[in-house]
C-alpha cells in the first residue's frame, strides 16, 4: 500500500447523512481505533500495521482528525516505541484524554527483554509531539489495551487486561495511581457465558473501552476470541456492578480481532473498530472503520454490521 496518501471519500448514506466510505483509511493497515473529541473535531488515535505483516508488527500509533466524519486530515506518526526508552515492540491499542491542559497516551507495549506493560505518555497539544511521562512503565503486569476515564468527581480510572480485566484509581495528575491493580471480577451475569475454555468462562477477552452516557456506565470490549466479536456491559457506578448486555457487532471477516471505540459527535453516536478490509487485508493488516448507531430509548446498543470485511 503507498503511503504517499491519505484516501478518503464521502459517500451519501440516505437521510443526508454524510460519512467516509469504509475503511476509513486506506493507504496504509490502521488498527485499534481511539476516537477523542475535542474543541469540536474527531480525533482518530490508531495503531499501524505494517505491510505484509504476518504476525503483529507495529512500530508506531497514527493519529487522523475531521469535523464532518467524511474527509480526514492525516496527522501522520504521532507517536512510536522510540518514545519509551524501555519498550522495543508492540505498539498496541491506547487511548488518549484530555485533562489538565495536557493530553495523556496510554499505550500497551512490550517491555525490553519483557513482558508486556502499560506507558504513558504526555503532550501539550493533541497532535504530539508526545514524551514518556514518567520514564518507565505506569503498570506492568503481562496484560494489554487500557481504557482511561474521568468520572463526573474528577476521580480518574485506567481499565485494561487480557485475560483478565484489571482498574487502577489514577492520581489527578494522571501519570500515577493510588492502591494497587485490582481485578474486576468477571462473572458470567457481568460478562455473559462462554463455552468451550475452562480458563476463561466469560466472553470477555480484551479491548475494554468504558465511558458514561445517560447515567449509565459501558464497559464495551473485545470478545471470545478467535474471531473476536464486540459485546458490552452496563454498570451503575465505574467499577459496577457490570450487567451483560450482549453483542454489539458480530465477527465476521479476515481479522481475527476487533477492537472498539464509541463517542457521540453533533448529534450522532459512531462505532469504530477494525476489520481486514482493504486488499491484503487479515489478522494482522488491519483497518479502521466506522458506523453511525442510534441508541435504543434504554440505553441499550443496537447490533452494528460491518458495512466493509
Ligand atoms: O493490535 C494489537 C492487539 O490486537 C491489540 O492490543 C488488541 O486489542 C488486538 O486488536
């Protein structure tokens, strides 16, 4: 796939509604969607397979922005394992957030001659250039794909993990935490019921994505891999208690994972995820997509298709 640029087309999608066509970009694999609004445009934080890549082999996060979700601006590397001296491989699914006139890039990456741990890295502006925060890892317990998020008391949480789903209450300055990692218990009416692995009898699997919406609490992840879908779970406070509500998109495709991100944006509700879309598209050269979703009058999500494989 040429790099030299960034495909992206507006398609009209009925009643006016105007989105990219998927995926959403289309000169180079994308995977592991973060959206972020701010100051009134959509951030797209992604991670970046390389061509013909037939393990996991990602070397730096790219980072696209829009205010129409049709045409794209690409912001081009905005973050890589260069910047964490510890880390040598496995730029993997983060997050970005906003707080304290900064921006925060959690980022799971493996450590050298380790395991796999969690980085933060800082900014003053949302496009870079990003520095390690505090020079070593925030966490480090073999798990992967944290989600951060501030609740309405200003108390700020980092959720990640696969196989389990772990929390840690973050300091208001973001870059350290109070306590110790705590495992969420994943039980079947939080998780639902998978069948067919002793060692992990809830369909939850990894990708975890938690936000608020209407008073509510979602838990959104990756599940029962391989080939992953993407379910949910609601809660009635950050930590819980969490009810499984069941599948949002279905697997499908030439990507054995998924991987999701859910904002609201004037007036819509938009799914991202990834999927093996483009041509030489699979497991491991993945893209981004999105689709715009209306929630149902209880809070609940819609099954989502995939309008692209
Ligand atoms: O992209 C590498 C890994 O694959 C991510 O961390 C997981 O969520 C899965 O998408």
């Amino acid at each position: 796939l040429s790099q030299a640029l960034l495909f992206i087309t507006a398609t009209l999608h009925g009643a006016g509604l105007v989105r990219a066509d998927n995926p959403i970009v289309q000169t180079i694999y994308t995977a592991d969607p973060a959206p972020l609004v701010y100051n009134g445009r959509v951030y797209l934080f992604t991670g970046h397979d390389e061509d013909g890549s037939t393990t996991y082999t990602m070397k730096d996060w790219r980072l696209f922005s829009t205010s129409d979700m049709a045409n794209w601006q690409d912001h081009g590397i905005t973050m890589g394992l260069t910047t964490f001296s510890w880390a040598n491989a496995n730029a993997w699914a983060g997050q970005v957030i906003a707080r304290n006139n900064k921006f925060y890039y959690y980022v799971p990456v493996r450590r050298t001659n380790g395991g796999m741990a969690i980085g933060v890295a800082v900014s003053d502006s949302i496009t870079g250039p990003w520095r390690d925060a505090i020079g070593k890892p925030l966490v480090e317990n073999g798990e992967i794909d944290p989600t951060v998020y501030i609740d309405d008391d200003g108390q700020a949480y980092l959720y990640w993990g696969n196989p389990n789903l772990w929390y840690i209450k973050l300091n208001s300055d973001m870059t350290s935490y109070s306590g110790s990692p705590t495992k969420i218990a994943l039980t079947t009416a939080g998780f639902g019921t998978r069948s067919g692995n002793a060692d992990r009898p809830t369909t939850f699997e990894e990708g975890p994505w938690v936000y608020k919406r209407s008073g509510r609490y979602y838990l959104i992840y990756a599940a029962n891999c391989c080939s992953e879908d993407i379910r949910y779970s609601i809660g009635t406070g950050p930590l819980g208690p969490w009810t499984y509500k069941g599948v949002i998109m279905p697997s499908g495709g030439r990507s054995f994972t998924n991987h999701p991100g859910i904002i609201d944006y004037k007036d819509n509700s938009y799914f991202f995820y990834h999927n093996g879309a483009l041509p030489g598209g699979s497991g491991y050269t993945r893209s981004v997509c999105v689709e715009r979703f209306v929630y149902n009058s209880d809070g609940s999500i819609p099954t989502i298709a995939q309008t692209s494989g």
